[in-house]
C-alpha cells in the first residue's frame, strides 16, 4: 500500500491593502461638532431608537477621515464591541487618531461607567499603537454627548484633543 504523500508545510502571505481617499475629499474634524456632522451623514439615525450600534472613525494625524466602519450591533441594553477589530481597521488604514461613536437607543445622552471604562481600555491599546483616542461620541435622536468635551478623556498632557 502507498503511503499518503504528506502536504509540505504550507506558508500562506498575509497582504494588507488599502487605498487612502484623495486629500481633498476627506473632511477634517476639528471638534465634536464637525465629528457629529460627519458621523450624521453616515449614520442612519431611523435605527438608532432600536438597538444600540458602535462605529470608529479612523483619522490622519491632521484629523483628516480616513473611513469609518461599524463595529457592533447589539440590542437595546447594550452591544459588544471587539476592541481588536478596531485597531486592525486603525492599523490597516494607517491611523492616527480614532473616534468612537455608539447610540442610546433610550435617548439618555449621558455617558454610563461601562462607556467611560471602554473609551479608557481603548484609550490605553491605541497609546501602545501610538493612535490616540480623540473623542468618544454618544448619539440619540436628541443630539450628541462628546466624552472629550465634558473632561472624560484627556490626553497626555492633561488637555482636551481638540
């Protein structure tokens, strides 16, 4: 009987591809607000009131939007967010800087303990990576709360990012 001729170990190449948009055709955030417009026109806010999603915005080191992705869909107490996949999209994308984005489907715009507890783990992966965390957005049909702006992430040197 022949023996089975056994595959030879196999190396499979892991490519990473991405092509940056035209700089003229990525909108800069310069503050929550300018952030809020932009996350506006991806969002479609007739879902928001139904369960709770979570989006990043990736940025240049000049706060240029590189894309954005959505990275959870949970249900109207909460969603799970995979911390991983965010910095695989930074990474792959050449971030330098992020923004977190997630609803209240209550339209409770105040941010929770299990809110700011993520938006620091976050922030404390992305120092490793060197991709600062700028701003961590909450959203409802009522309007925005920006972490950033009410003191609840501050940057190394102790100051707001914007």
């Amino acid at each position: 009987m022949e023996a089975k001729k056994r595959d030879s170990k196999k190396m499979y190449e892991v490519g990473i591809v991405y092509k940056r948009p035209l700089f003229d055709t990525m909108p800069v955030i310069k503050n929550s607000c300018d952030a809020h417009t932009v996350l506006s026109e991806l969002i479609d806010y007739d879902l928001v009131d139904f369960k709770e999603y979570f989006w990043v915005l990736l940025l240049t080191k000049s706060n240029r939007v590189l894309g954005f992705s959505q990275i959870g869909m949970g249900d109207t107490a909460g969603v799970v967010v995979n911390v991983k996949e965010i910095f695989q999209l930074a990474l792959k994308t050449n971030a330098s800087g992020i923004i977190l984005c997630h609803n209240h489907p209550s339209g409770n715009l105040t941010s929770s303990k299990p809110d700011r507890t993520l938006t620091e783990k976050i922030k404390i992966a992305g120092n490793i990576f060197s991709i600062q965390l700028v701003d961590h957005i909450i959203i409802t049909r009522e309007g925005f709360y920006s972490l950033a702006d009410n003191g609840d992430i501050l940057v190394p040197d102790n100051t707001l990012p914007f």
